[in-house]
C-alpha cells in the first residue's frame, strides 16, 4: 500500500455486521486505508474469514460476535475494543436484516419487531455506548447505513422501511447534538446488496417507486456489487469529511473526484 492512500491510519474503526456484505467490504477498504478494525457480527465462522484477509492486509483487527440488539453484550463490545486499542474513531452501523416480507396485516409482529430491534435499536445502541469515547477524545465519524426506502414506498417490508426511516432521522438528529465536539454523523443508502433485491422481488408485485425501479434495475442486469459502495463510505470516514455531518447520502450520489480525493 502506498502512502498517500492510507488516509486511515491511526484510526481505530468498529463495524457491525462485518461478516458480509457492506459489512466486510467495509472492513476490508478501512484496512487497505490503515485503519486498525474492531468488527462484529453473530456468525463467528464468517467473521473470521474477514479477519484473516485483514490480516492479510497487514492490519489488526479484533473479532466480537454479539446481537447488536443485546445491551449488555454491545456494552462489552466497547468495553472489548477501548481495553484492546483505546480508542473507537469510526463507528459503522452496517448490521440489518430486511424482515418479513408481507402485507402489513399478514404480516409476523414479532419478525416485524425484530426489523425495527436490529436496524434501529442497534444502531442507537451502538451509538449510545460509543460516542462518550469519541466526545471525551473530541473526534469521530458516525456512519449508519440507511436506504431510500426511509424515503419511499416498499411495499410488503413495512418493516424495513419503517426502520430506515428511523436511522435516517435518528442520524440527522444526533449530528446536531455532536457538532460542539467535532464529531460528524451521516446516513449512506447502500447498493448492491442483490440478496435483498430479490427479496423484496419474491414478496410480490405492488405499486410503489422503491420495489419497481428495483425490479427495472434487476431485469435490466443493473446489479452493482457491494465495493462499488465504498468510495463513500471511506470518504465519510476520513478527514476529508470533517465539514459533512447530518447527511443521508446515496452511495453513487458523490463526485469521484471528492470521495477519491486523498
């Protein structure tokens, strides 16, 4: 790795749902960009692949499985990564199912309950126990992956819109109370994903902007892989970022030339 790329080192990034998906990309981008990395998710076994290849790439990182919906077990996660490195720079809220996929009045209440605990309640968890390391060291970058779906109809994943909704709004509004601390806090609607894609193709057909451009762009072999999200992520990371908080970006939404710079 050269240098000048390595616009993270020195920073101490913790990842959830780092197993796969956005999470492990996520995780695999911070390390080639010198970050040392606290990753969690459930699945131990596919954690620990990500951890190899960041090693791989020379970087430390340090495994936590647990529910990010768990309070004393996300309580452990931060206590865990600030007695193995000291600090927490990044936080980055990737962990989300997308739920049952059903009318509303089909619909399982407790699986519909667990969308919102996974995608909201662990994301204010995350930040709840976090941010008090980043406010006394006055530096951080909050990242919570999101989804236009907080903005338009989807219909048969109520619940996960809901719930994207939520981060969105939650995210917006913690920036404001950051800002005194020069902490930034931004929101990415991620694409790419293509096993939530056909999810929300298999639940049915139904009005709404969300499931038929996502239909559109799926026929039409629009599949975008999950790195072509990085850019923003590693941009909303890093110092470049230090005037953007209280954002809810798309993840192709940013000049090259910006989220590149560095």
């Amino acid at each position: 790795m050269q240098a000048e790329n390595l616009i993270l080192a020195g920073r101490v990034a913790l990842v959830t749902g780092a197993a796969g998906g956005i999470g492990s990309a996520c995780a695999l981008t911070y390390a080639r960009a010198g970050a040392t990395l606290a990753l969690v998710d459930l699945d131990r076994e596919r954690l620990d692949e990500v951890i190899a290849q960041v090693q791989t790439l020379g970087q430390e990182a340090l495994p936590l499985d647990a529910d990010v919906c768990d309070d004393q077990a996300v309580k452990r996660v931060i206590e865990q990564t600030i007695a193995r490195f000291g600090k927490v720079d990044i936080l980055v809220n990737t962990a989300g199912i997308q739920g049952p996929g059903a009318p509303v009045w089909e619909v399982d209440p407790k699986a519909w309950r667990r969308t919102v605990e996974v995608n909201l309640w662990g994301t204010f968890l995350l930040c709840h126990e976090v941010l008090p390391t980043m406010i006394k060291n006055r530096y951080g970058r909050v990242i919570n992956v999101s989804s236009g779906a907080g903005d338009h109809p989807m219909p048969f994943f109520s619940g996960y819109a809901a719930s994207k909704a939520a981060v969105s709004h939650f995210t917006r509004t913690i920036a404001e109370e950051l800002r005194p601390y020069g902490i930034t806090a931004n929101a990415i609607g991620v694409r790419g994903v293509t096993r939530m894609w056909r999810d929300v193709l298999e639940a049915g057909s139904g009005g709404g902007t969300t499931t038929e451009t996502i239909r559109a762009q799926y026929n039409a072999g629009m599949r975008p892989e999950v790195e072509e999200n990085m850019p923003v992520f590693l941009f909303l990371a890093s110092d470049n970022a230090k005037h953007v908080t209280g954002q809810y970006l798309e993840a192709n939404s940013l000049p090259l030339y910006l989220v590149k710079k560095g």
